[in-house]
C-alpha cells in the first residue's frame, strides 16, 4: 500500500514538473482562445469525435492535478462546442476529475488527517452528516473555495461518493453555462463593436451578478426551510431582544442600541451575569486581601518586619461590600439610559421571533441568547452529603476552614486555592489530569505550580475521585491516586471545574435548537443558531465562560442581528486574552507553542526573563518572564505569554499590537514609563531586533563609523 502510495506521488510531481517545465499554461490563455479559436473550431468540424475527446481528456486531467487552466478551457468549450455541447462537456468532464482529486486525496492523506486533527475535522464531519448535501450544493454554485482546493480538502472529510457526485454536477452546472456562454461570446469578438454588443455585455453582467444572486436565492431557500411551518408576524416591537442580563447580555444590548435600535432585555434575577456576581471580581477582591496579607508577612525583604492576624470573617465581608459596590453600578436605570428597555422575568421561547415573560408576549426580529453559565457538579457518589461550595456560593462562607478541599486544576481552582491558603486555610488541590492550566504554556503552569507549593497549597495530580465519606464529624474524599486508593480529609469542598451553558427553561425543544456534547448552543461562524436570525454569545455558544470572550462575541451578535440582510460579520477570536489572576499571573493571548505546533506554523520564539527589568526590581524581585511567538522571519505576533505580578495589565500592549496588526518593530519605538512592566514590550523587541540584524550591514555600518574617525581609527 505504500509503494502505491509513493507512485501517485511520484506521478503527480513528474506532471507538475512537466507542466511548468514545458511552460504548457502559455496555451491556456484569453490570449490563445483568441488566437487559435479559429484553427480550433476547423479541427472540431473536420474531426469532432477525435477533437471532443482530447478536450475531455484534457479537462479531466487538469481537474484532477489541480493545475490552472480549467476556467480558460471552459471559456474555450463555448468557443468549440457551443453553448449546449460545451456546456454538457464540461459539466462531465469536471466532475470526473473532481471526483478522482477527492478520491486520491482521500486514498493518501485522509486517515492521517483524521488521526492528527479528530478535534477539528469532527465538527466539519458533523455538519456534512446533517445538511451535506446542502452545504456542497451550496459551495458548488457560490465559489467561495477554489475549485482545485475544495476537491482535496473534501477527501479528507466522509462526504459519500454519490453525495459529491450530484451536488458537483448540479452544482457547478449554471457556474459552467455562464462560463461556456461567455466563452462562445468571447470567440466571435473581432472588433470594438463586437465588445459593446448586447449579448456580450449580457454575459459578462451575468458573470458578475451570478455569485450575489446565488448566494441571496441560497440563504431565501434555507431560511424558508427552516421557518416552515411557523407564522412570520406581521408587525414587531423591537428589533433585537436579548435573553439574559450577564455581560454578553448587557454588552450586546447596548451595542444594538447605540446603532439606534429598540431592544429590550429580559432578565429572571440579576444583571451582570457570572463575572460579576461569582466570577472575576469576587475573586480579585478575594486575591487583593490575600496578597496584602502574604505582603505583611513577606515584607522583610524591604526591610520592614510585621506580624498580620486575618480576620476571616471581615475578609468576606469586605468582599461581598465590594460586591454590593460593583453590583450597585449595574441596574435597570443604567441600561434605560443607553437606549435599552429592562424585562424582569423568565423568558421562554415560543417561536422565532416571540419570547413569553409571564403573561406577555414579545415580538422581535431578531433574539440574541445570552443565559450564561452555572458550575459544573460532578457525579461523585456521596457529594450531596457534605453540601459543597461552588464558585457561586463560596462568597457567603464566614467561617475559615481548617482544611479546604478543591477539586479543579484550571484558572479559577489555581485563584481560590492560593486566595485561601494565603488567608490561613490548609488548601487541598485535586486534580484529575496530569497538569495545571492544560491550556496554558508549559513554563506558565510551573511557574503557578511551584508558587502554589510554595505557598504550602497540597497539589494532587491525575487523581479520580471515587466518592465522599462522612464519619461523625469527618469528612473524606476517596480516590483513586498512583493506583492506589488515598483519602483526603477535609472540612468543606469547593468545586471549580468550570462552567456549563445555562439553557435550562429556555424553550429550546419548541424551536429544536441543536446543543453540543457539552451542552452549549450549537452555532455557526457568525454565532447564528439554525434560525438566521436567533443568536448567542459568550458560555453559551461554548466552554469559555470569561467576561472578555461575552464582550467580544456581543458586537458580533449585536451587527449581525440588525444587519443580517445586508452584511454579516464572522466571529475571530484571534486576539482574546486570557488570564489566571494567581501571583505570579498568567496572561496570554492568541497562540501557545503547543497550538502554533498543531497548526504547523512556522514561528520562532523570544524569550525575556522579567528579573531583567528595573521594574521588577523595584517590586522587590517580580519575578516571571514573557513569551512572544512570531511568524519565522517577521515580526508579526502570533501569541504571547506573560508571567509575572501585574502581568495582566502588561499584556494589554500585545492584545492592541495584534488586534491592529502592529509588529514588534513598531512597538520597539514606543516609549513607555520608567520603571514599569510595559517596557517590557520594548526589551522583548529589542531581542528579536538583535537576533534578526543581518551581520553584513553590521559590519559595513562598522567601517563606515571608523572611516569618519579620520586619524583616530
């Protein structure tokens, strides 16, 4: 088999070889049709078997190598065979070869594909299992993909062979009779007259208004296939109606209203939505005590000695005071005043364009879905006996465990376990993979790592617990540890495993609305559901629950629900930032290494310790460092990572730097304060600066100065 395998590649780099070698794409030219239209026509009359044959054979080939040339022949078909015949000729032709791309792409690279990247394809496979036919049937007739790339990227997908035969030939036939068409038009221009003729001019408008038309009469035929069987209202109330008040909610909501919209927002509790209330700012008010008080008690290194004594219970008051603060800013009058009418109550869903809230029915044309998320309860036997704490109830404790058990490894478990072990609990770490932060840089997550057993938390690793134990007054959690059954005693739990979407009571049956495996809203590029004009952002649409991906996806959800008809914008979440708000902190955006490796970039690395700084000398040693990935040989950011106290403010340089496209180039002639982190934008530039000089112009640059020295050199 891979003795085949290497002959079909050997073959197909001979061809290409031969064809470029030969320069045979001279002969697949506007220019040849012109010339040689004429020769070409008398061979096809003289032996139109013989000639009809060759062509075919032609055009197949070239399909299946993928070389240029495909669009010239068709022009060349009407030109030969006429509008009928050539059309009919290079409608077979083409899907032949089509056929035989897919099927030798799918022979050679398919099962590696789907072995390297299961993950990604996955999604792809889905989509073409539920509405393959559609979706081909849809690339086909509006060329968005080249067809020379569509062909092989497609064998690497399941698409079933009678699936990409007549989504191929129904598809690309009105493509192939306007191509034909303007082909046969093309062969009979002799002179300027020739050019302004009505038929001439019909055809190229054709060509040029075909793709919108197809793509209007597409999106006109899935929209009345999906709202069949549903009644349109005649008239609306508001024109965007956002479900839920979280920060996507808001956000998206006053988008829509500054572009001078109505829209109302319904809400069944409180507004501000997880970030707010158990998220973020509990937590960073959580951390700002605790870091003061590990402060005190490491304050001599400057010189000052104090001994600290945390009252607990004042600690949660003062945050939930900050809450209360926080909360006190987000109301139903501060969102009347951006334009946005408030809707207390909950909201189901009784068609796509109504929402019911109690007794009352609203009508909108377009819906965004912004419910948010709740924590993640693991079902671990025995649990419900001892009550535990979530990221939502935390906040109320006002007694401090002795013995604090976490079960989580990601950003927000790391946050509360040194928040906590910091405030003077015994702080236990569970952790079911093998590392902290999976998703973060390996350098990152030791760096969490050693401040967290620094700080006395106990971190177990690839543990899976089993079920809980209560004897009187103790409380155990069994698992499994190094294939061995260990007990880890404790006075309360906290579970921080994440969130899930909140889409409970929402009426999403009514509408069958698809969800993922994970429970979230299945929705595409433009984080549109199966309706185009229901949406959802944030926790939603996916596992990240953060503030700044709700904020992100809002605008995208708020134009493309107002806008839809018009334009439409696809979601990029290129240039999100991420944080874990431990000490050190952990910052980063766009890719890690791991991921840049994945998508087989080309990259290079630069590498800046912090300790270098005189910033960080100044905060008594800030020690950590800063990651930036660029593209080899440019200095275009692709992903950065930054490690240190305050690295979450640092970090927003490089999120406006890649956002707007701005090199490391750009930011080295930036000034910034002294002493501060921020220049630390400027030092990492400076080390990808000196390790891309060319040495050449060094050296004449050098010659130069010595010369202008006169006597001295």
């Amino acid at each position: 088999m891979k003795l085949t395998r290497w002959l079909i590649v050997l073959f197909f780099v001979v061809a290409a070889a031969c064809f470029f070698w030969f320069d045979l794409e001279q002969y697949l030219t506007l220019e040849m049709i012109q010339a040689k239209s004429g020769a070409l026509r008398d061979q096809v009359q003289a032996h139109p078997w013989w000639a009809g044959s060759v062509f075919f054979a032609a055009y197949v080939a070239l399909t299946v190598m993928s070389f240029p040339g495909t669009v010239v022949l068709t022009l060349l078909a009407g030109a030969l065979f006429g509008l009928v015949g050539g059309t009919l000729m290079v409608s077979f032709a083409s899907n032949i070869g089509a056929l035989v791309a897919m099927l030798i792409s799918r022979f050679l690279l398919r099962d590696w594909i789907q072995k390297r990247f299961a993950k990604q394809i996955a999604s792809i496979n889905r989509g073409l299992e539920r509405d393959g036919a559609f979706y081909l049937f849809s690339l086909r007739l509006i060329p968005l993909v080249p067809f020379v790339l569509l062909n092989p990227a497609l064998g690497l997908t399941r698409v079933s062979m009678w699936t990409f035969w007549w989504t191929t030939q129904v598809g690309m036939l009105p493509g192939h009779a306007i191509y034909v068409g303007a082909g046969r038009q093309l062969a009979r221009i002799r002179e300027i007259s020739d050019i302004l003729s009505p038929s001439l001019i019909g055809t190229l408008a054709l060509l040029a208004v075909f793709p919108l038309a197809a793509t209007k009469l597409l999106t006109l035929y899935k929209a009345r296939k999906v709202y069949s069987g549903w009644q349109k209202p005649e008239s609306y109330e508001y024109n965007l109606l956002v479900v839920g008040g979280g920060s996507g909610g808001l956000a998206a909501a006053r988008i829509a209203a500054s572009m001078k919209a109505r829209v109302a927002l319904v809400e069944r509790e409180r507004l501000g939505g997880a970030a707010l209330h158990s998220g973020s700012v509990p937590a960073r008010a959580l951390m700002r005590a605790a870091n003061m008080n590990h402060a005190l008690r490491q304050g001599g290194t400057l010189g000052i000695q104090m001994h600290t004594e945390v009252n607990f219970a004042e600690v949660m008051q003062q945050v939930r005071r900050t809450l209360d603060e926080a909360q006190g800013q987000v109301t139903a009058e501060s969102c009347k005043a951006t334009g946005v009418e408030m809707i207390q109550g909950r909201a189901q869903l009784t068609s796509p364009w109504s929402v019911q809230i109690g007794d009352r029915t609203l009508y909108s044309r377009a819906i965004v879905i912004a419910t948010g998320s709740q924590p993640v309860i693991p079902p671990i036997p025995g649990l419900e006996k001892v009550e535990p704490l979530t990221c939502e109830s935390i906040w109320d404790l006002q007694q401090r465990p002795d013995r604090l058990l976490i079960i989580g490894g990601e950003a927000n478990a790391c946050e509360l376990a040194q928040a906590f072990q910091r405030l003077g609990c015994q702080v236990t770490l569970v952790v079911e993979g093998d590392m902290l932060l999976a998703a973060a840089e390996p350098e990152a997550r030791q760096a969490v790592y050693d401040a967290l057993c620094a700080d006395g938390v106990q971190i177990l690793l690839q543990v899976a617990p089993q079920h809980v134990e209560v004897a009187g007054n103790e409380r155990r959690l069994v698992c499994l540890f190094e294939e061995q059954n260990h007990s880890v005693p404790f006075d309360e739990v906290l579970l921080a495993l994440g969130r899930q979407a909140h889409l409970d009571d929402l009426g999403l049956e009514v509408l069958e609305l698809n969800t993922r495996e994970d429970g979230s809203l299945e929705v595409d590029e433009y984080l549109a559901t199966r309706y185009p004009n229901i949406y959802a952002v944030g926790a939603v649409t996916g596992p990240d629950s953060s503030f700044q991906s709700a904020t992100h996806h809002a605008w995208y959800a708020a134009a493309n629900s107002l806008f839809s008809g018009f334009r439409r914008f696809m979601v990029s979440d290129r240039v999100v930032p991420r944080v874990a708000f431990t000490s050190p902190e952990i910052a980063s955006v766009g890719l890690t290494e791991a991921q840049a490796k994945l998508a087989e970039l080309e990259y290079e690395v630069t590498l800046l310790n912090l300790d270098s700084l005189e910033a960080a000398q100044m905060s008594a040693g800030n020690s950590g460092f800063l990651k930036v990935l660029t593209e080899r040989g440019r200095d275009r950011i692709i992903g950065v990572t930054l490690v240190g106290d305050g690295a979450s403010e640092t970090l927003a340089v490089f999120v406006l730097a890649m956002k707007h496209k701005l090199g490391l180039n750009k930011l080295r002639r930036t000034v910034h304060i002294n002493p501060t982190l921020a220049e630390a934008s400027l030092a990492v530039a400076e080390a990808w600066r000196r390790a891309h000089t060319a040495k050449r112009p060094q050296t004449w640059a050098a010659r130069l100065h010595r010369w202008r020295l006169g006597g001295q050199a």
